[in-house]
C-alpha cells in the first residue's frame, strides 16, 4: 500500500472519530459544572498573570481558546482533566547561555532557548529561529502554534521551538559556525531522535543546520534523524527548501478551489523574500498567477510585470548566497519600483499570502487589501495577521488561511525527512511533492470538517484548524493520565 494512500485512510479514520465525538458532544445540554473559568477574558487574565510581558503568546493563545470556547463548555471529559490549563503550559523550557568568539577574537554572549511544548501525540518538532527579536514569549507562542500545526498534518509530532537571540547577518561563516557549535554543545543534552527534533526557520538555513548537525554527531559520535532540513547529501529530504511555501500555494489553491476558481491570472502580492517567499513565488507562477511584491526589514519591490523564472532565480541568489537587500532587485530590473519602509499591502491584489514575520498586517493594512480587491489572504509566516485584521478578514467574508494550517507544508515534509532517515532510504522529488500535496489536501479537509456551518456558508478556517489540530492532542492528554 503506498504511502499516500496510507495517509488518506488514516485522515478519514481520525476525521471519522472526531466528527462522531463533537455529534456526540454538541447533543449535551448545558455548561459542565466543572468549568472553572466565567469567560474567556477571565481564563486570559489567569494566561497573562501566569506569563507577564509574553505578548505574541497572550495573543495566539487568545485566538485559540475563542475558537474553542463553546466546544469546551459542552465536553465535561476536557474540562474535568483540565486540558485547557495543561495545553497553555510547556512541558519543559530549557534557557542557556552560548558564549562564542568572533574573527576579532572578541568573545560574544547570546541566549539559547528550546521550549519543549507538548509531547502527547509524538517527539517535540519546532523549529529553531536566529534573530535579535527572539525571547521566551515569542517561542512559547510559536511553540504553542506548532502544536496544533504539527497535529493537523496526521503524522506523529509534537510541538516545540526554539532558538536565540544572535543574528547571523553581517557574520562570516567562521563566525556563523563557531556559534552553531557553541549553542548545539548545549543543545545537544535536550533532544533526540525520538525526543526533540528541531528543525529551521528565520535565520537557520542549510547552512546553520549543517553546522548543527555536525557538532551533534561529532558529541554524541552518532549519526541520527535529529534535525530536518539537512542537505540532501547527508540525510535530508528532497523538497524540504521547498515545502512550506508549495504547501502554502497547495492550501490556497484548494481554499480557492471552494470559490471554483484557480490561480490563473490572478494577481497576487507576497510579503518577505526569503525560504517560503521565494517557493511561494516559484508555485504560483507554475499555476498561472503573477507574484508582484517581494520585501525585507527594510521595503517593498513592487514588479508590476510580475516574477517570472529570471527574476525568481535572481531574488533566491540574492537572498541565499549574497544575502543582501530586496531594494537590489529594483537596481537589477528598472521596471520595478522599491518602496523603503512600506509594506505590501498597498498593492490592488486578489490574493495575498504574507511570507515575513508575526503581526505584520495590521487593521488598517486589511482594510486597505480589502478596498484594493482582495478577497483571499492566507498566512505563510507565523501569525502574520494582528487580531484586528482578522475580524475585518472575516467580517467581509472573505477567505482567511490561518498560519497553522497553511504553512504546515515545511514539518510536513520534515516529519516525511524523519521517515527516511529512520528507514536509511530516500524517497523522489516527486514521491515527495505528491506526499506533501495529499497532506495539504487532508489539512485542508480537516479545516472545512470542523469550521463549516449550517447556518453559513463561510468557512471559518480559523476554528476549522484550531478545533481540528486540538481534539487529536488532548484526546492523547487524556488518555495517557495527568503527566
């Protein structure tokens, strides 16, 4: 039996399962008397005095308990097992200082993180994040997304992140080295194979994880599965580079496809201009739409022509082998224009898929997609909409992919990247696209399952994916005891 079928036959049993428990549930009448919290400001304010000063987390946790709110209310066996306290907690929090010396011969200090956050369906997988921005309140909010991210792929993974506050660029690859391998000689003691397999994302590229796996092995003098989006010369899996941004664009396509309409000619504008920008460029422009923005920290091109293969080929060498600015891709194609300090978000687009970082489309930025003709935006970063932005997304109906469902194409094809190395094989680019495809597909199933309405024919794809990606998870709390 292939693997893809595998996959659709074990999506329609836990599909099965899970509808048959919220019939089953949405029959009961009343609030269980073991609620312990009046609403949900009350249990936030008992989050926000537990984690002061955590704003992304406050706000991803929010978005969550409201989508699950009233499910919550009518399902005793949650409530009494206190599931909802158990699931904003981490399991394990590790903080450690990673001192590393520059070509100067100046000795630096940064901080290492790796929150280990749930474990109940399978190994902690997150990735690890480099950047000056990074804190405990920004990786416990990406960790807890990764929870139910992870779940809504079907595959085995629990939900973890990490990283540290150093900033790889304007550093040399001695530099970049000698800190992978000062931050991985601490690392090391806290993952596993089968314990905690991290992974990439803003900052660690191919590059930080060859350098991290080397000193992995070098210490532990084993040659293991414990991180994905290795080269593909040493374990790593065909079209991990590529899999968070195809899968963005399979997701969107099938969130289209409920419109009956396609890519094809529509007119899309993409934020960022790294991994998932750039894939997701390359994906929609062999679906037949025409990508006009690309950005970075620092503005917005704007190719009204649209990125064709030469201009894709152009921002990926700019960006993963000068690394330098997206204001040089305006320099190399005059008929572009750069916008310093400006978002995308001005552009007339039918179709928005915002690729950089948290938080970075705003009230006024939604209004302004929404006068401009869009009517489909769906996240490729992490929680790139402000919560404001989302009730103007669904206030106006229109569709609205959260990040957790979207953007899980990237551990997708890492846990696919787990499968290979266990079984010491390697699977085709093809083999490997067509598994991440199908996953994209039941994902999207899962989200149209458990956010459709019979008084409605909007799909909120935000309860869609929070109730789909929780009942796997603390269905497994549940049934392996208060641990």
């Amino acid at each position: 039996m292939s693997f893809v079928k595998v996959i659709r036959i074990v999506t329609q049993e836990v599909s099965r399962k899970n509808k048959w428990m919220l019939n089953g549930l949405s029959s009961r009448s009343g609030p269980s008397n073991q609620m312990r919290y009046k609403s949900i400001d009350d249990f936030m304010n008992h989050v926000e005095q537990k984690n002061p000063g955590e704003h992304e987390f406050h706000q991803a946790v929010r978005e969550v308990i409201t989508s699950l709110w009233d499910f919550l209310k009518v399902n005793p066996e949650y409530l009494e097992g206190n599931i909802l306290e158990r699931i904003v907690e981490p399991e394990r929090v590790v903080i450690f200082r990673v001192p590393w010396r520059d070509d100067k011969g100046e000795v630096h200090v940064n901080r290492g993180f790796r929150v280990e956050f749930n474990s109940a369906i399978g190994p902690y997988k997150g990735g690890l994040r480099f950047h000056p921005s990074v804190n405990l309140g920004i990786l416990k909010f990406l960790g807890f997304e990764q929870v139910f991210k992870n779940s809504l792929t079907t595959l085995p993974l629990g939900g973890g992140k990490g990283g540290s506050d150093f900033d790889p660029k304007g550093k040399n690859d001695n530099e970049v080295m000698n800190f992978c391998q000062s931050f991985m000689s601490e690392l090391q003691r806290h993952i596993g194979p089968n314990t905690d397999v991290p992974a990439g994302d803003i900052g660690v590229g191919g590059r930080e994880i060859g350098y991290l796996f080397g000193q992995y092995k070098k210490i532990r003098n084993e040659f293991t599965g414990v991180l994905t989006g290795k080269s593909f010369s040493f374990g790593g899996s065909m079209l991990r580079p590529e899999a968070t941004g195809y899968g963005l664009v399979y997701f969107t396509a099938e969130m289209l496809n409920t419109r009956g309409e396609t890519f094809r000619g529509k007119t899309v504008a993409v934020s960022g201009s790294g991994n998932v920008a750039q894939f997701a460029t390359e994906k929609v422009s062999q679906l037949g739409g025409k990508v006009v923005t690309l950005s970075d920290s620092q503005g917005t091109i704007y190719d009204h022509g649209g990125l064709d293969k030469e201009k894709i080929e152009f921002v990926k060498w700019l960006k993963n082998t000068k690394r330098g600015r997206i204001s040089e891709y305006a320099e190399k194609f005059p008929d572009s224009e750069f916008f310093e300090g400006k978002r995308p978000w001005f552009v007339k687009c039918e179709v928005a898929l915002p690729c950089a970082t948290q938080n970075e489309i705003s009230k006024e930025d939604a209004e302004m997609l929404i006068n401009n003709g869009c009517y489909c935006v769906v996240e490729g970063a992490n929680m790139p909409a402000e919560p404001e932005a989302i009730d103007i997304f669904q206030k106006h109906k229109i569709l609205y992919g959260p990040g957790k469902a979207s953007n899980a194409g990237g551990v997708a094809v890492s846990g696919l990247e787990m499968s290979q190395n266990s079984l010491r094989h390697a699977w085709t680019r093809e083999g490997v696209d067509e598994r991440l495809h199908d996953i994209m597909e039941s994902i999207h199933k899962t989200c149209v399952m458990y956010g459709s309405s019979k008084d409605s024919s909007y799909i909120d794809y935000v309860k869609g994916a929070n109730v789909g990606g929780f009942l796997k998870v603390a269905q497994s709390m549940l049934e392996q005891g208060i641990v």
